[in-house]
C-alpha cells in the first residue's frame, strides 16, 4: 500500500519509558524541580525536549538550554539502554526490509542517539535511513525530520506512497504538514482520543494489527 515507512522511535519501535522519564527528573532535580512521580512525566515522550520544559514547566529559553543540557548529562550514559523494543517489531522490519518498500526512522530524538539506540538492538539493517534531529538546530521537530528524511530517501513528490507511524500528536502533525499520510498506534505513549483529535488517517491498536495492515493481510 506505501513504498516509503516511516516510523517514530520512542513508543512506536522501543518502549523508551524508563530511560527518559530517569532523563528527565535528572535535570529537573538539578534544576530545583525535584519529581515525586515520574509518571507525570510522560508527555515528554516524543515532542522536543525544550518543548516539553517551556509547555510543562513554563521554563524560559534559557531554563530550557539547561533542562536540555541536564538531561543529556544522564541519558546518553545510562538512559539511553533503559529502554527495549516492542514485541514483534524486530520481525515487522525484517519482513518489511525484506519487500519493495524503503524502511526509515524518522524522530525527534537526536540522531545520533537514534543510530545507536539501532545499533543496540540489532535492528540497524533494517532500516533504509535513520533520520533524527540534531544538535546545531537545523534539524528540531518531527516535521523538520520528516522533510529532510523525504528528500534523502527519494521520496519527494511521491508523498502519496508514504505513510508515517507514531504515537503521538506531532506524528501526525510534522505528517500532515508536508503531506503524509499518519498510522496512529496505540500500544505507545499516546491515545486514541488523541489520535482523532488531531485526524490520524488510521487508528492501530497492537504490534499485530500494525503488521497485518502494512503487510496487506
């Protein structure tokens, strides 16, 4: 049904929960914010980091630098592998590799944290591109990602052939302004209110269904 599969990283390909929530109350502590509860945490999986500190904390851009800064102190060294892939999407990407479609990871973490999140899980080959944000700001939210992925990929006015996968409301977003399509998958962080608030195309409940629908089954 699409050529070119784009799919997020953190809840979509691993459940990331434990490392970044760890990231985050990091530098909240070091920020004089300390957290009770990580769980409350968890809508900062997926948008931008800075993002997250200006919405949720109402951090100026400067507390914003140093939240980013904080939590890149712990995560590329202990969170970054406090994480693990979903069930059955190892198997997903290698019988997709495996056909006429391009496999990329498009996220809004950083690229290079993205490769080796990859690497770590043995699950690198399966992927065409590896597309993430990067750390001079060139490169910062899904729909940045997603624009410079469709050009390195080929995919250019063909944007009828690709479909991006996410669990969150910026997958759908950054899809829906360049001119993608968005599968919505609920075994992540987001929500099937969510999902129909912001017109994800389609709705996806489990790892399964995800392969039956892009397999054709």
């Amino acid at each position: 049904m699409y050529k070119y599969i784009f799919f997020d990283l953190d809840g979509t390909v691993t459940a990331s929960e434990e490392g970044i929530l760890n990231s985050v109350a990091y530098a909240l502590e070091k920020l004089g914010h300390p957290v009770e509860d990580k769980k409350t945490l968890l809508p900062f999986i997926g948008p931008p980091l800075a993002d997250s500190f200006r919405e949720f904390y109402g951090f100026d851009e400067k507390k914003c630098a140093l939240g980013v800064k904080y939590y890149r102190e712990y995560y590329p060294e202990k969170g970054i592998f406090e994480n693990e892939v979903y069930d059955g999407i190892p198997e997903l990407l290698k019988k997709l590799s495996e056909t006429d479609s391009k496999v990329i990871m498009a996220t809004s973490k950083p690229e290079v944290f993205a490769k080796r999140i990859a690497e770590h899980f043995d699950i690198e080959q399966y992927f065409d591109l590896i597309a993430g944000s990067t750390f001079d700001s060139s490169r910062i939210g899904k729909t940045d990602v997603l624009r410079y992925a469709v050009e390195e990929i080929g995919a250019a006015g063909k944007l009828d052939e690709c479909l991006m996968i996410g669990d969150r409301k910026h997958d759908v977003i950054g899809a829906h302004e360049i001119g993608m399509k968005c599968a919505y998958v609920l075994f992540g962080y987001g929500s099937r209110d969510e999902a129909v608030e912001f017109g994800a195309e389609y709705i996806i409940d489990t790892v399964g269904s995800l392969g039956e629908f892009l397999m054709g089954a």
